[in-house]
C-alpha cells in the first residue's frame, strides 16, 4: 500500500499553502471577507459564537445575533475585538415574527450604517430541539421547532436575498442537522422533520438565486459539544458517541470551518449543498 502511494506523496511535496511557494496563501485565507457584513443568528453560545469568531477572523465584519443572553453575545463581541475583528451585538427572539422584522431593521444601522443596508453573508444558526417521544410531545412543539428552525431562516433569507442580488454577491448558509439527512435515533422527531425541511429551502432557493451570484447551501452538524447536545456523562452522550466513526462529539470550530468554506469568495460553484459535518455518524 505505501509503495503504491509513494509517487502521489512524491508529487504533493513542495506544494504547502503558505510557505515559501506562495507567502500569501495564509494571509489571503485569514482575510478573505475583508470588507463584508455577516449576520450569525444565535451567536451568542455554542456553534454560532465559533461560526461569529471565525468569520471575523475571516475578515468580515460580524453581526453578534442572540436571543435572550445580552451578557454572552457581549462576551463574544469581546472576543472578537480582542482578537484584532469587528463584531457588534444584535437582539431579537426569532421564535416570533415581530423578533425577526426587528433584526432585519437593525441590518440597516449596523456598524454605524457603514454597509448602507447590505449584507454578504447570512448564517442561519439559531436553532432548538425538545427532546422525548412524539407520542408525548407537547401541543406548542411544532411551532417551537418549526418558528426557530424552518421560519425564521426562510424570512431572514428572503430579506437577505434581496440585499444580495442588489449586489450581485452573497452567501446564505443555514445550519441543518445531521438529523436533516437521517434519521439515526428515536426521540427528536419534530426536529428532524424541521431540519428536512431546512434542508428542502436550501436546495429550492439555490435553484432560485445561483443566477445573480448568491449561493445557498447548508452545514448540517452531528453531534457537538454545546448545551444544546446531551451532557457528557448521560447515557444519550455515550450512544451518540458510540455513533460516531470518530468516536467523539465535534467541537463547534469544526462547524466554523465548514461554514467558513461555504462563506469564502472561493466556493462560488458551490450551491444547493448540504455538508454534513458529524464525524461519519451517519455515514
Ligand atoms: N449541538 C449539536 O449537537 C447540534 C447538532 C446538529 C445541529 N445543531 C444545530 O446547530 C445550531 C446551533 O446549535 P447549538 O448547539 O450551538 O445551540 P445552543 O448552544 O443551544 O445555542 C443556541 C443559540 O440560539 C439562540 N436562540 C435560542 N432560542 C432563540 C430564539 N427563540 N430566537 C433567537 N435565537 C435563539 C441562543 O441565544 P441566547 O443564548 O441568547 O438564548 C443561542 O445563541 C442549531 O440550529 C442546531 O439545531 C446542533
């Protein structure tokens, strides 16, 4: 086997993004949003602060979304200032219409109305589950996923997508599930049908807007460690770790990463994609 992939490695040596072949690969990787406004929904925690961070690492100016923890949204501002980015914090709960039309009309102001109401890159993050049998869920369950899940990233698209083909540019990202592609467990079901049909809008509206330069395409996540997951130490934690190839949950940098491909300037062909990101845990 190593004889067989000896010439390949051959081949690939010398070839090393950022080193003395091409000096500006890294700097043009860490920069690549340089001059772009992106909104990252529930931002304030978990995998939407990693995407926020990263994208500003990226070079764009974020919008810190959140819903209902002032505090943490301005922890990850912080950080992100700290670090060098531009970062500001927005909210709005996104469960009701009338949270979703306050974020869009603080598009307009954001950073000091320097964008002029455009916006480049909409992460579609925010997101919830119930978990337990669908035999005993609750009367108000299929609006507490589908208003969060499926609602509000296809209102905050259709605003954003009109700012986007007035330029010419944009990139929408909604984060799924894993859950959106299949069904491994019991117990998630309304989630499951919300991040499908998460997964549907994604491919329809790519079909509509790949023409004026905007791409729409997903991320869907399996297992990561945040607090909407199952703990470490519960036996749901220990059957979704069993699940996956690698044998660990993921960590929400390695959503970021993906998300961060899917917003870059580079992945302009790529549209209607849903990238699953879970560690082989359906595969
Ligand atoms: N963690 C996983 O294993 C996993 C796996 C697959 C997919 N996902 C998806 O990844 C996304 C992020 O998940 P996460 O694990 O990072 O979740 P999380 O840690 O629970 O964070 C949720 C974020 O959404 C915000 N949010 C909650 N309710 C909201 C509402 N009504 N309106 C607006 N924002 C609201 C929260 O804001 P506040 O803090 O201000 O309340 C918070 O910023 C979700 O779409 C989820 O379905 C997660």
């Amino acid at each position: 086997m190593q004889e067989t992939l000896a010439p390949m490695w051959q081949s690939l040596r010398g070839f090393s993004p950022g080193t003395a072949s091409n000096p500006n690969v890294e700097e043009n990787m860490t920069q690549a949003l340089k001059g772009k406004l992106a909104l990252v929904t529930g931002a304030s925690r978990g995998i939407g602060a990693a995407i926020a961070a990263r994208l500003a690492q990226d070079g764009a100016s974020v919008i810190v979304h959140y819903a209902s923890n002032p505090a943490r949204a301005d922890a990850v501002v912080k950080e992100i200032r700290d670090a060098g980015g531009e970062a500001e914090a927005v909210g709005a709960n996104l469960s009701q219409t009338g949270g979703v039309k306050s974020l869009i009309e603080a598009l307009n102001g954001a950073f000091r109305g320097r964008f002029d109401g455009r916006l480049d890159i909409l992460v579609n993050n925010a997101g919830t589950v119930e978990y337990g049998p669908f035999l005993d869920s609750s009367e108000t369950s299929y609006d507490t996923h589908f208003n969060l899940n499926v609602r509000a990233p296809i209102e905050l698209a259709k605003d954003a997508a009109a700012r986007m083909v007035a330029t010419g540019w944009g990139r929408i990202i909604n984060v799924g599930s894993a859950f959106g592609e299949a069904a491994p467990l019991p117990g998630v079901t309304l989630y499951i049908a919300s991040k499908f049909a998460l997964r549907g809008f994604t491919r329809g509206l790519s079909r509509e807007l790949g023409r004026y330069g905007v791409t729409v395409n997903a991320v869907q996540p399996g297992p990561i460690d945040t607090e909407l997951a199952p703990q470490p130490g519960t036996e749901d934690h220990a059957t979704m770790t069993k699940l996956a190839s690698v044998g660990r949950f993921g960590k929400p940098a390695e959503i970021a990463a993906a998300v961060a491909y899917l917003a870059s300037p580079e992945a302009g062909y790529t549209t209607g994609e849903s990238l699953t990101v879970d560690g082989g845990w359906i595969a």
